[in-house]
C-alpha cells in the first residue's frame, strides 16, 4: 500500500510538525536545469512539453534525480485551463504568456467546456504516470491557478500589467466578472478533481495576483472562490490536503486561512517569519519563504537564512519552500546546498 506510506511532506500539511521540515520549491522543474532545456528544446513549444505526458513526466523526474524533494509537482501550467476552455495561449520565448483578451460576456459564454477534459487528458496522463514513477517517500502535488489570477490572464492577454482592465471589470463591470470568476471556479474544481483522481496527493492552488487587489474585492474575489473550491474539494477527498497561494497579500493572510480552511498557506519573502509562526501557524501549516534571490546567492547568506526559517518556523508544522519560484538564473549547486544544509541541520 505505497500510498499509506507516511510521508513526510502530507505529515505536516496534516498539521504534524517534522523534526527535519519537508522541502520542495515552487519551479523545481524549469529553466535553470541544462535537462530542462533540453527537453524543452526537443518539445517544440511549451504547451507541447506540457500535453506530452512522457516528456512532462521526465521533466518533473529530473530535479528528483538531482535534489532529495519530499515532493514533485506535476510539471504543466496554469494556463492549460484557459486553453482547454478554448482561449488562444501562447507562450513566447522571453516575453512569457500571451493570451487573446477576454472581451465580453459573449467571450465568457463561449467557454462552456465542451472538450475540456479531452485536452487535459494528457496531464492525467503524466500525473498517473508520476504516481508511478516517483520515490516512495515522495508526494505528488497537482496545482491550479486561483480564479482571480487566471481571471487576470483571460482579461489582460498577458501578466504582471497594472491589471486596469480586470480591475475596471470589478468596478464597472461587476455582473460580468462575477460570471467569469464563477465559471473559472467550476471548472478549477473539475480540473483538481480530475488531478486527484489521477494520483495527485495534495494540490497547490496559485494566487500569484492577489497582490494587486484591495481589501474588498480581495475577499470577493480571492478568499471567496477558494472557499468554495476548498469545500468542493473536501465533499469528494477530504483526504487530499489543500495548499493556497494567495501572494504579497500581508494581513490579508489572517482570513484568508481563517475562512478558506485551506491546510496550508505558502507564503512570499514578504511575511514576517515570527508574525506567521504566531498568527498563522496556530490555523495551518506553513510553507514558504525563501527569498528566490538567495537562493541565486547561495552561500552563508543563504545558510544564515535558512537557519532563521526553520528556527522561527520548525516549531510548528511547515513545509520549507521559497517565496516565490526559482528564478532561470539560479545555479543547480546552491539548490543542492540548500537541501543538503537543511537535512544536516
Ligand atoms: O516546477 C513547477 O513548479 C511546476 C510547473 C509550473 C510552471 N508554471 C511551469 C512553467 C507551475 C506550478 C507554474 C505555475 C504558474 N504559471 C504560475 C503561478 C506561480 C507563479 O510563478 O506565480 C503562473 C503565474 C504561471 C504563468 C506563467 N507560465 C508565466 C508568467 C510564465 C513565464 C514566466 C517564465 O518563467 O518564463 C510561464 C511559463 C512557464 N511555466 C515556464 C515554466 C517552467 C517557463 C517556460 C519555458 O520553459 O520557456
């Protein structure tokens, strides 16, 4: 029974402290690894390497072949969900994504998700592949974007913009974004239902927008949806712990844990380390927050922080991770050195 196996990572989003904290970082599968771009280079473009399950499968084996992880995350993208609603995404060489702006309510009308499933069978298929393929001791998370954040692709085409359109869609446009953020959640929940069923044992939700919004709106259109995707999520498999993103959204954080009941929140270089071992920790397991740009520095810097973490953190259940992901510039020896220094800590 593979699955009973404890492992460390589930432990401690179950709420258990682990006297050595499980890590994993957000990108561990990218750029910065030579095999990455390898792969990458023979996939063509990015949404094949991420439609192709034995080409994803090897991408996401190849930072666990290199760095002892208690978790591999299944290599794909948010922005696979809009394309299987039938958005136009591309992904272009140095610019990121470019996505065919969300104009009107006819636009969210015509994502009804007729096809939906049969254009993501090939991440079930890596996942399934995964579950398989990875170490024992090793969790498999599935991921999706939050609905506000893939709300702000749809409406903008691309990312990190001042998001004036999404947001005169919230202010001027209520009805409509409602709609939209609406049909995001349900097909979010349908797509981590599926991701579930094909051997993901925990999912990471991804609000990497949340920064942008206000204190109203951030409830309305953040903490609101994840409830609803949390309780959804929980009615089917309330064994699979839930891990929200909500970026740079500083107090925020209180209730978004409080009301989402997510099991654990992952956390930005921005929070306080003591602020959410005493505010947050007592609600959820913890994950976070390396600065990504230590990790470019390596060194005693690095390790010095390292040490902080875990001495603020490792008290309480967490989950080591960065604030954010790992940058293309990061040299593969600083990743090893992290782990090795928190495993002989
Ligand atoms: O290893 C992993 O973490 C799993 C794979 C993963 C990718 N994207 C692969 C990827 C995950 C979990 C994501 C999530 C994602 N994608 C988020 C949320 C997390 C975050 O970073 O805030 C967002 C906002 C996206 C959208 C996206 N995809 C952007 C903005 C970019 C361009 C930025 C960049 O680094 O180029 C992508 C492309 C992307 N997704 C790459 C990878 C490895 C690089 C593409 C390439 O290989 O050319």
């Amino acid at each position: 029974m593979e699955r009973k196996l404890r492992k460390p990572f589930l432990e401690a989003l179950r709420g258990k402290t682990q006297a050595v904290p499980p890590v994993w970082l957000m990108r561990q599968a990218g750029r910065y690894l030579p095999e990455y771009r390898a792969t990458r280079a023979k996939a063509g473009g990015f949404l094949d390497l991420c439609y192709t399950p034995e080409l994803a499968i090897e991408v996401t084996l190849q930072p666990l072949r290199r760095y002892q992880f208690d978790a591999a995350i299944l290599f794909s993208d948010i922005l696979v969900l809009p394309d299987a609603l039938g958005r136009k995404v591309a992904f272009v060489e140095g610019e990121g994504p470019i996505l065919e702006p969300l104009v009107g309510q006819a636009d969210i009308q015509r994502m009804t998700g007729e096809g939906f499933h049969e254009r993501l069978a090939p991440v079930y298929a890596t996942l399934k592949g995964l579950a398989k393929a990875i170490p024992a001791q090793t969790a498999l998370i599935g991921f999706a974007g939050a609905p506000w954040t893939v709300a702000t692709y749809l409406i903008e085409g691309k990312g990190g913009t001042d998001f004036a359109n999404a947001k005169a869609w919230i202010y001027g446009r209520s009805a409509d974004f409602e709609a939209l953020i609406d049909k995001l959640t349900d097909f979010t929940v349908e797509y981590l239902l599926a991701q579930i069923e094909a051997g993901a044992e925990a999912v990471q939700i991804f609000d990497s927008w949340a920064s942008a919004l206000s204190e109203m709106p951030f409830r309305r259109y953040c903490i609101r949806p994840m409830q609803t995707i949390v309780e959804r999520l929980r009615a089917r498999h309330a064994e699979i712990p839930i891990i929200g993103f909500p970026r740079a959204c500083g107090a925020l954080a209180l209730d978004y844990v409080a009301e989402t009941g997510v099991d654990a929140i992952s956390l930005d270089p921005g929070v306080p380390a003591a602020w959410a071992a005493s505010h947050l920790q007592p609600k959820a397991c913890v994950q976070g927050n390396l600065d990504p740009m230590l990790l470019v520095a390596g060194g005693k810097p690095m390790e010095r922080e390292i040490d902080r973490l875990v001495a603020e953190l490792g008290q309480g259940p967490y989950v080591f991770n960065l604030g954010h992901g790992i940058v293309p510039q990061t040299p593969p020896e600083h990743v090893a050195r992290l782990v090795e220094h928190l495993r002989a800590r």
